[in-house]
C-alpha cells in the first residue's frame, strides 16, 4: 500500500478547488481557503513535492475537436508472459487515441478507453492495430451512447 501525505481540511479544500479551477490564481485561492497567499503557496508547494499534485492541464471537449466516440475495449491476453505484457502495453502507450489503460483483475486483462471520430475509425485500430497485436487473443468492445457522468476530480 502506499504512503498516504497527511491533509488537513484547508489542503482538503485547496485540493477540491485546484481540481476543478486548476487556473485560479494564488491569490484567489488563498481568499477562498481562507488562508494567506504566502501559506498557500507553501502548501501547494509541499503537495506538488508529496506527489499528490500532479501536472496542470486543461480539458478539451472531444466532440468539438472530432473525437466524440468513446469505446471501452476489453482486451484479452494470449499469456500473461511478462515481455507481452510489456510489448502491449508500451504498443498501448504509443497511440494517442487510447486515453486510459488499467490492468485488470478477473475474466479480462486489460480495459481501455478509446475516443476516436466514428465507428470507421475505431475500427481501423481494432483490426490494425489491436487484434494484429501477437499478445492479444481477443478482444470485446462496448460504444458509449452517452456521457451520464464523467469527472477527472478525486474525492478528498
């Protein structure tokens, strides 16, 4: 299990608020903690050294840049050979459209999330791509139809 960095409420709220507004300025944030700017800036600087702040991005909104089909794969392995394990994923690693990969417990070993444009599209990487792969058996995938939730802000 990993260490867990001990936070306290304003760093809790400090947290919420930089998940959601990874933009705000010092100064704002510090008002709306209730904290000095100085004190706040000393505290992100000890969660970004902790680890527990990651790098600062902005979100794009996929259907406006042509890539509103989201498809989660199931993926299933030939063998669980620690060099094709190796070689799909670092084959996972190398396509963008491939959002997130996670290892997987149970009947399937791996899950991916892919956006792409269409269906074509998805399917130019599943056939070309995916299942060519010499690690992978097989595969089973599921189109989203609609986005019902979706968040990138961790509970603390």
């Amino acid at each position: 299990m990993m260490n867990t960095f001990n936070l306290d409420p304003v760093d809790r709220k400090i947290l919420r608020i930089l998940q959601e507004q990874a933009d705000i300025s010092h100064a704002a944030l510090a008002e709306a903690v209730g904290a000095s700017p100085a004190s706040c800036w000393r505290r992100i600087k000890a969660l970004d050294t902790a680890g527990v702040l990651g790098k600062a991005v902005r979100l794009v909104n996929p259907d406006l840049v042509g890539r509103g089909l989201n498809v989660f794969c199931h993926v299933r392995m030939k063998s669980h050979d620690p060099v094709a394990r190796r070689s799909f994923e670092h084959f996972v690693e190398s396509h963008e459209e491939v959002l997130e990969c996670y290892s997987m417990s149970g009947e399937w070993d791996y899950l991916l999330r892919v956006v792409v444009a269409d269906v074509a599209d998805y399917e130019r990487l599943l056939m070309h791509g995916i299942l060519t792969h010499d690690a992978v058996a097989n595969s089973s995938s599921h189109f989203a139809l609609k986005s019902v939730k979706y968040s990138t802000a961790v509970p603390v």
